[in-house]
C-alpha cells in the first residue's frame, strides 16, 4: 500500500492547481496491467470529448483560420486538452 498512497497528482486548470488527488488503490510504473489500462483509459477518454465535440458543447482551439481545431493531444504519459473558451 506504501507504494500506492505515497503519491499526489495535482491538476492544473487555468494556471492554478486544485486539490491534490491522492489515489488509495491503482496500478504503479511497471505493472504489467498498466499498459493495458492506460489505452483503454485514453479510447474511453476520446470517446467522450469526441461525443461532446459533436454535440457542440465543447470546441478545440485553432492555431490559424485555415488549421483544424485541436481539442486534445495524447502522449505517452500526459494528455493535454486546449478549449476555446468564452464569457458571458
């Protein structure tokens, strides 16, 4: 358990950190399971922004007028999503 629960994972959202999130179970660097668990995260994960991308509850930012909108990137470790975002 030691090496589960000895770990945070902060979250970045608009510059500032949330909460630290401090996992009790999970799978660690070097689990066999691990590389499995992490596509089927990330197929879950584009699945759903691609669902609200559709609905148009979402947009992905662009880098020139003439460029597809970037919603998200996939690394091996990170992900990063970049919204357009609006006020009211």
């Amino acid at each position: 358990m030691l090496c589960v629960t000895s770990i945070s994972y902060f979250v970045c959202l608009n510059g500032a950190k949330v909460r630290p999130i401090q996992p009790g179970r999970g799978l660690r660097q070097g689990d066999p399971f691990l590389s499995y668990m992490f596509i089927l995260c990330n197929e879950s994960s584009f699945a759903l922004i691609r669902r609200v991308e559709e609905n148009r509850d979402i947009h992905g930012g662009k880098v020139c007028r003439t460029t597809p909108s970037i919603s998200h990137l996939y690394f091996v470790d990170d992900s990063f999503m970049f919204l357009r975002v609006t006020t009211h």
